[in-house]
C-alpha cells in the first residue's frame, strides 16, 4: 500500500507540472475504488497413481471470494464522445476454502489421497487498458468502457504463511462496464460503473468459469 501512495504522489506531481502540454482541457485524472465478488468453477480431469497404474479422476473447484481495487487512471478524449484511460491498480482479494469434489471419490480411495482446500487471499497489481464512451455532453450521461486488465503476478497469503505463486505469467482481463457519468463541476466529474471481468483460461479445461464483478467508482479531475 506504501509503494501504491508513492507511486501515485509522483504521478499527481508529474501532472501538475506538466499539464499545459496536454491542452485543450483533454486530458484528465481519476481516483478510483471498486469493491469486488469474483467466482470460480474449473472441471479437469487428472490422472494419479493407484498402485502399477494411473487412474483418471475428474476434479471440481470451486470458491467464492470478495475485495477490492484501488488507484489511480489517466484518461485522455480523443473526441466529444470517445476517450482511452489507463493506470495503475492495487487489486486484493480474499477467497473462501473452496468447494472441492472428485469422481471417483478420492476419500474412499485406497490411496488414501485427500484434495484439501483453504481460505487464501491474493494482492497483485493491475494495468487497465480502456476505451470508454459517454453518449451525451449533458450534465448526467450514460457511460460505457471496454477493454482489458493486465495482472501481474500476484502473492498468496495461507493461514500458516505467504509466498509468491511459481510459473505465473502475465494475464490478461477482458473487461466490460456500464454506468452513468456525473459533471458535478466544471472540472470534477463522478463516474459510476457495474463492470464484469472475465478470465481466459490458459490451459485445457472440461469446463472453466472465472469472472468478478465489481462496482467502478471514479472521482475525476479534468484540466
């Protein structure tokens, strides 16, 4: 959290001191928040040892989490209607212990092999990447994003200890919003937006659903 107030005291004094290159009043910066529910569903089939021979077995997980996103953006209008925003976010989450269930059933395995779950949270950075639409110039307009979330690899937190998750990669969020944008002056404006995010998957699944929803919230300031 130090390091995300850091980072944004020095982007907030870079826009002071530079904003007349930007002219025209187009360019602008937001302070958002978004609290969060994401869930999951993921189906595979595994193969695990049974004595001289491997066994298919299919796995069900599922988990519930909720949290939040906080940050900052920078958005710039291309035209009346049209702007792109990006910035950076600090995403949190915490998850249930998941629902896990096997076919056949690994408890009555003569292996003895147990699929254990446990609650967890996750903290990691984000990029948004957005093209927004605001369909009027009136004081209150509906508005409208889409684009993608660009996750860096995040840090999971067990009950006995933390650790960053090995082999993770870049991931990318396709992410659509729809809200209203108030013009509460003539330089500050509040945007509001139900927004859902999906991921996609990266591996082979019988079946996957990921998504979060989230309530965008946006102060921002126009030059």
């Amino acid at each position: 959290m130090r390091q995300l107030i850091r980072i944004i005291g020095i982007w907030i004094g870079l826009v002071v001191n530079h904003s007349p290159i930007f002219g025209q009043s187009k360019f602008s910066f937001s302070i958002s928040a978004a609290p969060g529910y994401t869930y999951s569903n993921t189906n595979a089939t595994i193969l695990l040892p049974d004595n001289s021979i491997t066994i298919p077995v299919d796995v069900e997980y599922q988990q519930k989490g909720v949290g939040y996103s906080v940050g900052i953006l920078a958005r710039y209008e291309l035209s009346t209607h049209f702007s792109v925003s990006t910035g950076i976010w600090l995403n949190h989450n915490h998850y249930n212990q998941p629902t896990i269930s096997t076919n056949p059933d690994l408890t009555l395995n003569p292996t003895g092999v147990q699929v254990v779950g446990e609650s967890s949270t996750t903290r990691n950075y984000q990029i948004p990447v957005l093209v927004n639409y605001q369909s009027s110039t009136k004081r209150l307009s509906p508005y409208f994003s889409a684009g993608t979330y660009i996750n860096f690899p995040y840090t999971k937190i067990y009950a006995e200890g933390t650790g960053t998750l090995p082999n993770q990669k870049i991931r990318i969020y396709p992410t659509l919003g729809a809200g209203i944008k108030y013009q509460l002056s003539n330089h500050l404006s509040l945007i509001t937006q139900p927004t859902f995010t999906y991921l996609i998957p990266i591996r082979t699944y019988n079946s996957y659903q990921y998504y979060q929803l989230s309530l965008q919230t946006q102060l921002l300031y126009k030059f």
